[in-house]
C-alpha cells in the first residue's frame, strides 16, 4: 500500500510540474545539437536578362476598303472605312449609300460572329478588301431593287381673308342669380390637301359651322324659378338636415336621406351654389360635389 500511495503522489507531482510554464533567462542559448543545421550555398550562374525588343510601330489611321455583301436578298456595298469608327458609325454610313438598309436594320456578322455597335472596327480582326456579311435583323423587310421613298412633305393651305370669321364678342355674365347661357363657336375652316386623282382641280376651302346660331349677339340667360331659387338657399338645406335628424333615429340615415334629396336636385344648381350649402350644412361630399 505504501509503494502504490508514493507512486500516486509521484505521477501527480509530475503532471502538476508539466503543466506550469517554462521561462526562460534573458541570456539563454539554445544548445548548439538542437539547432537546425544550415545549408550550403551553392554558386548558381544567373542568366543575363533579356534584351528589350522594341515594339512595333502603331498602325496608320488610313482609311481601307471594306466589302459589305448581303446573301438574302442579294446586294453588295463597298465602301472606305476608318479602323477607329465605330461599328455603330459604320452602320449609318452604310445606310446613307443608295438602296442600302436603314442602320436600325442592320447586322454585321463576320465569321459567324455579330459586331458590337459600341466597339471599334479595329478591335476586330479587318483588313483592306476583306468582307462582312450584312443581314437583317427579325422582324425587318429590305428590298435593294427598291428605291427609297423620298420624304413627303406636308403642305397648309390658308383660308382667305375673305373667308375667315370673326370671333364674336363676349357679353359679361350677371352676377345675379341667373342661369348661364350658351356662347357661339366659332367656325372652323377645312383646306384638303391635295392628291394625285385632282391634281387639275382647284382647290377649295370647306367651311364647317359647328353651331346653329349665325348671328352673334348678347348671352340670353333667364330667370331662375321659385323652386331653384328655394333649394339654392343654404338655410333651405340646414333647416331641412335639421328636420331629417328629428325624423330618424340614427344619424347615418338622416344623412343618407339628405344626400339622396340634394342629389336629385343637382340638376336646379351649379357647383358654387353646391359648396355653398355643403359649407353651411356642415357635411363634405367626394370631389366637392
């Protein structure tokens, strides 16, 4: 029991100084056969950099002569281009040539591959005399053998002086409570244009009244009866929402009713005469009406 007990206290003596750290003095040195032995330097010839080539002069800027040639439907343009225009550009100036496609319509594809419009003819592999398909895009229609349509110009005829009608003048509206009457439209003068079948002809003016009244004059306005005179009143409402509230037991029907009532009688008021009352009566309608 005595051996065992002293070897316990052993084994635990030892774990407990493995674990406390080692520190080591300021002036240790590691012994010389733990240390890493070093190398031998061998003397290995450098090779001498390489010489400097100089590079190629950049190429000129002349222009060269590029073929653009459609298989469907058959057509062939051959124009100069520059290697720093763009794609894009070269586009509209192979549009500008006689019965060539508009630039919108356009695809160029060489070996099989479509040119970008934002890049430059340079970035692609073109030389003087060489050939790019041009094809058109879905959806267009191009015909070479076509002439293109010159642009139509639109022409105005004026009416003589003869012919011209004066706007009438326009008569103040009462500010009393009148209703308001309807005004004269001028009339309106139609020139047609002219075509290929009267091309002879001379032509005329057609003049359009569009309405009935021929001779201007004063706004006929009449008197408003006792009834619209009655409802455009805003005590006529408030006294009449009064007696809508004795009437029903709750608010929302007496409200319902008024508004049932001043819609029917939209047609004997106008819209001021509406805010009016809305105002004086209290209750807000949708759009001020």
């Amino acid at each position: 029991m005595a051996d065992q007990a002293e070897l316990a206290f052993v084994k635990t003596f030892v774990n407990t100084i493995s674990s406390q750290p080692v520190t080591y003095s300021n002036d240790y040195q590691q012994p010389p056969e733990n240390s890493l032995k070093k190398l031998p330097v061998l003397p290995i010839p450098v090779p001498a950099p390489p010489t400097r080539v100089p590079t190629a002069p950049a190429a000129s800027s002349a222009p060269i002569s590029v073929t653009f040639k459609s298989l469907k439907p058959p057509a062939s343009f051959t124009i100069a281009v520059q290697p720093t225009d763009s794609i894009a550009a070269i586009k509209s100036q192979l549009a500008a040539q006689p019965n060539a496609p508009p630039a919108d319509a356009q695809r160029l594809l060489l070996k099989g591959k479509a040119l970008a419009d934002a890049k430059l003819l340079k970035e692609y592999p073109v030389a003087d005399g060489d050939t790019i398909n041009l094809v058109l895009k879905p959806g267009t229609t191009w015909d070479p053998a076509k002439p293109a349509a010159a642009p139509t110009t639109v022409t105005t005829t004026t009416a003589p002086e003869s012919m011209a009608t004066p706007s009438p003048s326009l008569s103040p509206v009462p500010s009393g409570p009148s209703r308001r009457g309807h005004q004269r439209i001028p009339s309106v003068v139609l020139s047609p244009s002219p075509s290929s079948e009267s091309l002879g002809a001379v032509e005329k003016d057609i003049l359009l009244t569009l309405d009935s009244a021929t001779i201007p004059g004063p706004v006929h306005t009449e008197p408003l009866s006792t009834y619209g005179a009655t409802v455009a009143q805003p005590e006529f409402w408030e006294r009449l929402y009064a007696f809508l509230k004795s009437e029903f037991t709750t608010e929302s029907d007496a409200l319902t009713a008024f508004e049932d009532y001043l819609r029917a009688s939209k047609g004997s008021l106008t819209a001021s005469q509406i805010a009016k009352i809305r105002d004086q009566v209290g209750i807000v309608g949708m759009a001020g009406t």
